[in-house]
C-alpha cells in the first residue's frame, strides 16, 4: 500500500557518503580558474556575436573567452538578473523560496566579453548581422543563437500572466514570482480541497518533465496534510493529469513508469487534451480534443503555455522549412554539430535549437562545448568530431524526498552517469539530493565553462 509512510526515503550512510563526495567534487570544479580547462590561446580577430544571456549564451561566453585571444565577442540581452530556470518547480512547490533562482548576469559574463544589454530584433544571416531593439546593428563573422523560447499565454482564451496566483490559476514557467504565486495558489488548494487539474501545451517545451513534477508534488503536498485519504483515495483533493498526446514522456520506458506511479496515486490521466480557454471567474477549462471542445471545471489549475521560437527567430531565415519544427521556428540546425544546416557560420544551442531532444539545462551543457569547438576548429581551419547524441536529464521528482534521476539520448536510450549507484526508474533519495542541492553548483560552473 502506497501510504506516507511508505513514501519516506531510505538512507544508507554509504548512500549519503557517495553522495557528499559528488557535490564535493561539484564544488572543487567551480574553483577551477577558466583557463585551466582551455589550451593555448587561439589568435583570430574573428568577431563572434552570441545572442541571448541565458544558460546556453553564457556558458557559450565563457568557453569562446577561455579559448581565445584577439576575438570581439559581443554578448547580447537585456535582461540584467540571471533566473536558475531548473528552480522553478522547487519554488512552485514551496521546496525553495522565490531569490534561489536569481542571481545577476553581470556575475558569469567574462571580462573580455563585451555585454550589450539590448535585445536581438532581427537576424540576418545572409548579410551576416543581427540588428537590435534600439536599431544598433551589428556584424558578425559567427553568430550564436541562444535566445531561448518565448511564452505564449495570450494563445489561451481568457488567459494572461497576471492572473497566475488567483482564482486557482498556477503556472510556474513564468518567473520567480508567477512560481511563488503558484505555490500560494496551490497551498490555498490543498487546505480547502476540490479538483486539481494539472495540463501540458500541445508544442514543444522546454523541461518536458516538469508538468510530471508538479502534479506529483502537488498530490504529495496533499497526501502529507491529511487531503488524500488512505493511499489517494478518498479525501478532499482530487488530482488530474490532461496529456497532450497519448504518452507521459518521450520515453516510452519511462512513461510507462509515471503511468503506473500515477495509477498507484490515484492520479487518472485524460490524453489528447490541449488547453485553449479558460474561464476563471467560472473556474471553467476548455480543451481541445480529436472529438471537439471540452470544458472541465477546476478548482486548481497549472497552466503550461505554449512555446515558441522567439520572434527574432521565428521571422528570420533560421527556422527549420518543413517538418515537426517548422511551425513553432525552432532552428534548423545539425542534431550532432548544433550548427545551422543553410548557414555554416551560425550555431544554435539551448532551448531555440531545433533537435529531437534537448530544451533543459542538461542538454545545454553538453551541447554547447560541441557547436563551441566546432567554431574554434573553423577558426583554426580544421575539423572538429566532437558529437551532441541528444544527452538530456531529468531528475523527475515523485515526491518530497524522492526522484528518479533520468538520462537519455537521442535514440530513447537511458543513459546512466552513476551506473552501480543511481537506477535511473528508482525513487530515490539521492536523485532528490542532486535535484534540490548537488544541481545548481554545476550549473554556475556550466555558466562559468568550467562543467
């Protein structure tokens, strides 16, 4: 039987060993000076523009300044604090609180980059420049587009940002604050009771996993107050998960797990739904199914929009044509080199590229030290091998104190980084160690190019 006692983690004393010598090491690599990991300088006068300070942009920063000498590298957005976007779900569910995942850009942009705080307006990369929102436009010999995604709340009927923490309205994805209102919202919930709905956009999104998350959180959240009854059922809470397609996550093997997680929670599941209205002062959602309309009332629901290239992108000749990318602009870029496929001199990474897999900062971390020396090897007029294989993590959380650390490539294979220790389908307490404590460090040295 699946109580709450059941659902509190076992910890060896080997277990938290094995673990405090990960995040020792984690720490020891954030102290490592940058150029420890480069080799010798390259000499160029390449002018090299990177557009977008996020995860992806940043860590593109630091690895080009560590690796080159003579170089004008540009960096480019506007934003000035820098958000641990892998945060936002602890700081939706009350794990964190809102300033965990700030911090400032100005913190991890190298001395020898220039940061303009503009936002890119306009790419083109025939002309080989990017034009930005105060009319500067600026040339390039390479270009690096790490502009992210942009939300897309306004193609929900009804629905707008700052509705998030009222009527019942949660949506983690939009900041710090929209995360913190989330978990007000849902806290609210759990001590009244009713009907929880929890939703994922029919489009491409990134951290695909955290819709999972959040409705495991919020069941346990309930569950631990008294508002499940014995084992889900019963109680004053219900929890309902709508799909946009018929699986639960792009692996199969893994959305099998969550499906028998959430039958052992009683969380039912309803496929095919795409949320496209909302009625909150009737608390009403409607979503689109492969019959019609369908309304279903609430008295809590997560909101996920939809995502989309941002407009600099999506209005430039980046886009992938045709196929599965085409219409939401993601770029068009090689899957193993990250480099456009029309455009040899521009790179994608992050979010905004166009692969089977890859929008966490997991992928970000291995995609972008591939499309960086891929850049550096056309500088030095030789080849790079060095592949992307669609490396992407998820420490998907199950409940407080447990999670299933999974990692996988391209092809759906699950991929072990602590194979002996770490089973990628079992909850444990060391995945839930590594999610709230063990991650951000290497993140920061990500950002720095230092991991």
């Amino acid at each position: 039987m699946d109580t709450l006692s059941s659902r509190k983690a076992v910890v060896t004393d080997t277990d938290r060993r094995r673990f405090l010598s990960l995040v020792a090491a984690g720490a020891a690599s954030t102290a490592l000076p940058t150029q420890a990991l480069a080799k010798d300088k390259l000499k160029t006068s390449a002018r090299i523009v990177i557009a977008g300070a996020g995860a992806a942009g940043l860590a593109a920063a630091s690895r080009l300044s560590a690796s080159l000498d003579g170089a004008r590298i540009t960096l480019i957005d506007a934003r000035m604090p820098h958000y641990y976007q892998p945060g936002f779900t602890l700081v939706g569910a009350g794990i964190k609180p809102a300033n965990y995942v700030v911090s400032n850009t100005l913190d991890y942009v190298p001395s020898n980059v220039d940061w303009l705080q503009e936002t890119v307006t306009e790419i083109d990369p025939e002309a080989n420049k990017v034009v930005t929102d105060r009319g500067k436009s600026i040339p390039y010999d390479y270009l690096v587009v790490a502009t992210g995604l942009s939300l897309h709340y306004d193609e929900i009927e009804g629905m707008e940002p700052g509705l998030i923490g009222k009527n019942g309205i949660a949506s983690i994805y939009n900041g710090p604050d929209a995360a913190r209102s989330s978990w007000q919202a849902l806290s609210e919930f759990i001590d009244r009771g009713g009907r929880g709905v929890f939703t994922r956009p029919g489009t491409e999104m990134k951290c695909a996993g955290a819709p999972l998350k959040y409705t495991f959180l919020a069941e346990d959240h309930a569950m631990r107050r008294g508002q499940r009854g014995t084992d889900g059922r019963g109680g004053n809470i219900e929890i309902e998960y709508f799909s946009n397609n018929k699986s639960l996550f792009s692996v199969p093997i893994v959305a099998e797990k969550v499906r028998m997680l959430f039958r052992e929670r009683n969380i039912p599941v309803t496929y095919e739904r795409v949320l496209t209205a909302i009625d909150p002062g009737r608390r009403i959602a409607t979503f689109r199914t492969p019959e019609g309309s369908e309304e279903q009332p609430y008295d809590f629901i997560h909101v996920i929009p939809p995502m989309r290239a941002p407009a600099a992108v999506r209005n430039s000749p980046l886009p992938w044509q045709t196929g599965n990318w085409a219409a939401e602009g993601w770029m068009e870029v090689d899957r193993s080199t990250l480099r456009h496929v029309r455009y040899p001199n521009v790179f994608g990474v992050g979010d905004i590229a166009g692969v089977p897999k890859g929008k966490t900062a997991a992928s970000v971390k291995w995609q972008v030290p591939v499309a960086i020396d891929h850049l550096l090897a056309d500088i030095n007029g030789t080849q790079s091998s060095e592949r992307y294989d669609g490396y992407t993590s998820c420490p998907l959380i199950t409940a407080l104190g447990r999670a299933m650390l999974i990692e996988f490539d391209y092809e759906n294979n699950l991929v072990q980084s602590f194979p002996g220790f770490i089973a990628p389908l079992e909850e444990l307490w060391v995945s839930w160690v590594m999610k709230t404590m063990a991650l951000k460090p290497t993140y920061i040295s990500m950002l720095r190019g230092r991991a």
